[in-house]
C-alpha cells in the first residue's frame, strides 16, 4: 500500500472524540488554548457588564427602618422584622421616631440614611422628597379615643349616655400625642370634618407610657391613639376599668367624608368572650398603615421586606382574616414593581429549592444569562473540531517527510545511506509525539507507514550494487 491509498484511508476515518480536558488542549497547542481563552474572556466580560447593569445582589445587606415611639405598635413591627431578616443575613436598624409623619419625612431625606418606614395613611411627601414607594398595606390602624368615665357628667348629656360624636366631647381636654404622630393628625383632620373645636386638642410630645398614666391619673379627659391593636398600651387601656372606648356612631359617615379611613366595628365579645368584652359592637374608625421604600432601594430588599411583610401581617386579628394583609395597595404613592410582581405571581419559584440570595441572583440574571449561552453554544462548538485538528496535525505533518524520502527511494541516482538516516530520525521523532489515547492508532499508523517505506528502501538497498545497507 502507497503512502497515498493510506493517507486517503487515514482521511476517511470518522473524528475521533477527544474530550476537553487539560491535558487534551496543552496538547492541541496554543491556538485551541487561545480559543478557550477567548471563549472564556467573553463570558467573564459579559458576566461582568450583567452584573454591573442588573446588580442582582445588593453591595449591603443593611437596612434602615423608621418605626415610632416606644411601646408603639409601630415598633413592634420593626422587631418582629428584625429577627427573620436576620436569618436571611440582612442587618436591620431600628430608628425610633415621634410618630408617622417623622417617619415620611426622614424617607424624604435623602441624607437621613432611612431606606423604609411605616406609613399611615392620610399622610404626604414633603415637597421636593425623592421618588418613594409602597411595598403594600401592612396592617389597619383604628382610631382609639379612650375617655374617662369621671369625667363624663361634664359633658352634661342625658342621664346614663355616653358620648358617641365627637362634637360632644369639646368641654373636654383631649390628648392628641405629639405633633409629628398620626394621632395628632388624623384627630385633627376629624375635628375639622365633624366640627370639634381646635381648643379642646392638646398636643403632648410625652411618651405613651406617660400619656396613658395622665389619662388614668385625670390630668387629661380624653386620649386618642392611632394605633394596631395589638399595642400594649391599648390592651392595658381596654382592661382600666376606670376608662371607656368611644362609640363613635358617625364612624360612617366619617369614612365617607375622608377617603383615606374605613370604618370598623369591634365586635362584641372579641377581647373576651367570657367575660362578653365588649358587651356590644362598638363603631371606630381606622387608618392604614403602609411600608414605603425609597424608590432606588434594591429589588432583592424590597422583595424580602414583602415577603418578611406577610410573615409578621399575614395572621388574625380583631379586625383582620388571616391573609388578609398586606395588601397590594400603594396609597398615596404607586406599589413598587416588585411588590407588585410578588403580589401576582408569589416568590419566585426557584426559592422553593434554592436559598433567597442564589434564587434572587438567578431570577434576575436569567435574561442576561440565556442569550449569551445562546450566543456562546454555537462558538464553543468550534473548539472541538479545532484540538481534534491540531491533534491530527501533530501526526500528520510527518507524512510530507516520509512522502518525500519514499519519492527519493525510486530516483536512480540517490544517496539511499543518506535517505536510512533521514528515516531513522524521523522515526525517533515520531516516537516521542505525545498525543490523547483516542489519536494513539493514528500514531501507531503513521510508525507502521514509516516500516513500510524502510522495507522498500531495504529492497532497493539490496538490489544496488556497491551500495551498502543503511538498515540492519
């Protein structure tokens, strides 16, 4: 057989399949190494030009909540948040402040360092604020005006009433709690509506504790409280013998007339059903609390503080199903896009398996990172077939040096001692190639083409005369 039939043999033969391994591509020398590496400066460029436009993990894992005053139910929020953000690895600060309007005003300060904060409705941003968000209502807030029974006969209604408008209680003096507070606002929103005049409103900016122990001790006749219910100092309230919850029976109207309340009714036997406290359904109203975010915070924070949300909000209560909060409601600003998405479609489904981080990296990289596998798949295809050929060259390239030793063998006047140490070198150089096992029968096939020449120059070495044998 020629050198020709089998280099046409050696090409019909179907590619071996080398696999990619490091010894595989130093073999292949350097072109498929700078392949590879191409490859892989792509995808580390493109990674790196994701990762800077999606940001999908926050630079920091600290978080700023505004809550309010001690003993509020505002504050009991915040801890109740502290420790299951703790477990997904998120650092929270509790900043206390005077009530719901501090707490928007420190989001409107852009050097407050405040990142979220509870929000009564009713309530808007200061002017020239930056963008803010709602992430939902969290949970209601009933308007809780507490009275002194003693102090009922100066109100001189017939005998054995109790008042049940607001307009009754103007001899009264009515603690309102401090200025910045919800309470304040919200009573005199009310007084303006149901015409109670301003002089019985008084402003304190003492502690709950301390406002509560003035109502008791009769320094005030009346205190009003927006607050959840399951605050402290409401419960406390509602079990004073010594103190009534107003019967506001214009609740109503009252929510009608101011778009941002609801009415409510506690109802009878709810605090104690035992004892049949109360012993009647009892009309209130009630604001809305909200969490509202600066609009820049991370998605990945927003999407754990609703879902944190509905952990702490998500059970009953007095006034609420279970499930029933938070709501998707933005209120005086527009629901943030991911809140949104959370409240359509629940969290993602990759939580299910992954934790929050990994599941949060991988469901915003995925529109980055299924076209570039897409756009990488059909070059990574090009480096097999590129080691496969530099592979094959590091045998084939010996067959133009044979080819050209077996073409001298047949000239006449040719130096044949010459042409054995030709072929003695080349079949030491061909010995030491270092080639993958699936290329080793190509090698083996080159060696066996390399004796076969050296036969024939053995024959033509033996049938000159004066010539000696190059070979053995």
């Amino acid at each position: 057989m020629t050198l020709r039939l089998a280099a046409r043999r050696l090409k019909d033969l179907p590619l071996p399949r080398v696999p990619l391994t490091p010894s595989a591509l130093r073999s292949a020398g350097l072109p498929a190494l700078a392949m590879v590496g191409l490859l892989l400066a792509v995808l580390a460029l493109a990674l790196w030009a994701a990762w800077r436009w999606l940001e999908p993990i926050p630079a920091s894992r600290r978080l700023v909540l505004a809550t309010g005053p001690g003993q509020s139910a505002y504050e009991a929020f915040g801890r109740r948040y502290q420790p299951l953000l703790a477990a997904q690895g998120v650092q929270i600060e509790l900043r206390p402040t005077g009530g719901a309007r501090d707490n928007l005003a420190l989001l409107g300060d852009a050097d407050s360092g405040v990142h979220a904060a509870f929000v009564q409705s009713g309530m808007a941003a200061p002017d020239g604020a930056p963008p803010l968000a709602s992430l939902g209502t969290v949970a209601l807030e009933p308007l809780w005006v507490f009275y002194r029974r003693a102090s009922v006969p100066a109100l001189r209604l017939p005998r054995r009433a109790a008042p049940t408008r607001l307009t009754q209680l103007a001899p009264w003096r009515i603690d309102i709690g401090a200025e910045g507070g919800g309470s304040a606002t919200l009573m005199r929103q009310l007084a303006s509506d149901q015409g109670l005049p301003p002089s019985s409103l008084v402003p304190r900016e003492s502690a709950a504790v301390q406002r509560v122990l003035a109502l008791v001790q009769g320094e005030v006749d009346a205190l009003a409280l927006v607050s959840a219910a399951d605050a402290p100092f409401v419960r406390y309230l509602l079990a004073t013998p010594e103190v009534a919850l107003l019967d506001f029976a214009q609740a109503q109207a009252a929510a009608r007339r101011l778009g941002h309340l609801q009415p409510l009714v506690m109802p009878r036997g709810v605090i104690d059903p035992a004892a049949d406290r109360p012993p009647r359904d009892l009309q209130m109203v009630a604001a809305t609390a909200s969490l509202v975010v600066r609009s820049d915070l991370h998605p990945a924070l927003m999407q754990l503080l609703v879902q944190t949300a509905q952990t702490v909000h998500g059970g009953s209560g007095w006034f609420q199903r279970e499930r029933e909060f938070p709501r998707p409601e933005g209120g005086a600003w527009d629901l943030a896009e991911t809140a949104e998405r959370h409240y359509r479609e629940g969290p993602p489904w990759l939580q299910r398996h992954l934790s929050f981080w990994l599941a949060t990296f991988v469901d915003r990289m995925w529109i980055v990172l299924l076209p570039l596998l897409a756009a990488l798949l059909p070059l990574s295809r090009l480096v097999p077939p590129l080691v496969t050929m530099r592979l094959r060259s590091r045998i084939y390239r010996w067959y133009a040096d044979l080819r050209q030793i077996e073409a001298a063998v047949e000239q006449p006047r040719t130096d044949l001692q010459d042409l054995a140490q030709r072929l003695d070198r080349l079949d030491h150089q061909t010995g030491r190639i270092a080639v993958p096992l699936p290329f080793t029968g190509e090698l083996y096939d080159l060696r066996a083409h390399i004796n076969l020449v050296r036969k024939r120059l053995q024959v033509r070495t033996a049938s000159a005369p004066g010539q000696e044998p190059g070979l053995p």
